[in-house]
C-alpha cells in the first residue's frame, strides 16, 4: 500500500512534529503548498487522537507551521476511504468500476445539501480526494454527484 511512496524532509518533518504532537501514526503526509495546507493520512482508529479533544491538535500545529492542516482516516476498503475522505458530507453510494479502456473511476453520490462541503471551495476537496486514490488505490478519477 505504502510501497513507492517517497517523503521529502519536508515532509518527514511535518510527519515527525504531527507525531510528537499527537500521537496518533502517520501514513502519509502530503505539503500542498499551492493551497497552503498539509494532509495527513493517518492510521484507522486513530483519528480522535490526531485531532485531539476539541481539535487542540490540530489549532497547535496550525498555530505552529502557518498551515491549513487536514487530516484523514486510512481504510484499505477505497470506498471507505473516499467516504472518509469526504468528511463530514454524507456519502449515499461509492460506485467503483473498471472502464473498457482499462481505467479505474469512483462515483461518489453525496446527500444534495452536502455536494459543496464534498467539491469544497474552487473544487479543493475534490482535487484531493481524485489525488488521494490515485495515490493509494489507482482509480484514476473521481465524480461527485
């Protein structure tokens, strides 16, 4: 799963300070420096701990770094993933399926009153989420709807 995946020392940094500061396990992290956030893609079960109580954590290293910080629950399942992922919308259905051409695609049907908290703002969320399971599952686009 993890296999391939390089970090930068920036990156290494970030993952070891969010450690410190947390204690919850790191999967991944990925500096976004266009949007001006870190994602952290963190071990399941441990996304209470990541937060910390009230997002203590999370307003700790915000303060820290100057970073918009965004974290997410791993899941080996993709839809799972892609339903974690899109917190806290309300995911009615992840759709996956293979095309004649070869390629992985994911339609994600969100409850209508959450569609933009799903896309966020200028569509961020779901850049995101389209460069997350590329990432992890090789699906190679994502439609919300």
């Amino acid at each position: 799963m993890n296999s391939g995946i390089k970090f930068t020392s920036t990156e290494m940094k970030y993952i070891a300070l969010f450690e410190s500061i947390s204690g919850a396990n790191v999967k991944d992290c990925i500096v976004d420096e266009e949007q001006g956030r870190v994602i952290f893609v963190v071990k399941e079960g441990d996304l209470g701990a990541a937060i910390g109580r009230g997002g203590r954590n999370i307003r700790l290293l915000e303060r820290m770094t100057g970073k918009k910080h965004e974290i997410i629950e791993h899941s080996d399942d993709p839809a799972q993933f892609i339903k974690n992922a899109l917190k806290p919308a309300m995911v009615q259905e992840v759709r996956i399926t293979e095309r004649t051409d070869g390629k992985t695609i994911a339609v994600v049907t969100v409850h209508p009153r959450d569609k933009g908290v799903a896309i966020g703002k200028n569509g961020r969320n779901a850049e995101r989420l389209r460069m997350l399971v590329k990432r992890y599952f090789q699906i190679q686009n994502v439609s919300i709807v």
